[in-house]
C-alpha cells in the first residue's frame, strides 16, 4: 500500500512539472501569435516587431539556459521568474499593437 502512495505521489509531482512546462509553452506560443496577428493587421511597425521578437528569443534562451542548468527541468523560482517575464512582455505586445502609431 505504502509502495503505491509513493509510486501515485511522484506520478502527481510529474504531471504537474508537465502542466507547468506545458503553460509556459502554450503562453510562448500565444505571444507569437499576437505578434503575427499584430503584423498582418498592420498595427505593429516593423520596428516594434522586431524588438518585441527580440525580447521572445531573449525569454526562450533563458528557458533554455535554466533548463540545461537544471538537468531539463526549471525550479520553482525560474518558473515564476519567467511567468512574470511572460507577463512584463504580454503587456509590452499589448501596448505596441494599441499604440495607434500604425493605424
């Protein structure tokens, strides 16, 4: 019985590794969907998605890095680290594509 608590906690452990590696990328995935949605409807300049590209390579090698270091996991803190990361750039994305400079 003992040996099948265990063998469940470590299942439960895995999946919720999974469920947060899994949100990172859905949300890595989203942002770059609204950036191209921000090129195509033509409010984002050039410029703007370039930068905003650049700070997206800048996160992912950061993800990258971490998870090399880390045995190709991610800690706790890097997660909410990059979570707030993910936030700061959401609200970057945001503010470029309702600027009104492209419109």
């Amino acid at each position: 019985m003992n040996r099948i608590v265990t063998v469940s906690a470590i299942a439960l452990g895995l999946s919720a590794l999974s469920f947060a590696d899994d949100k990172i990328a859905d949300r890595r995935e989203n942002q770059q969907d609204r950036i191209a949605e921000g090129i195509e409807k033509g409010t984002l300049s050039p410029s703007e998605t370039a930068r905003l590209e650049n700070k997206e390579a800048k996160l992912n090698k950061e993800i990258r890095a971490d998870r090399k270091e880390n045995g190709g996991n991610l800690t706790n803190k890097e997660k909410a680290q990059i979570n707030r990361q993910q936030n700061r750039l959401s609200k970057q994305i945001y503010s470029a594509k309702h600027d009104g400079k492209n419109r």
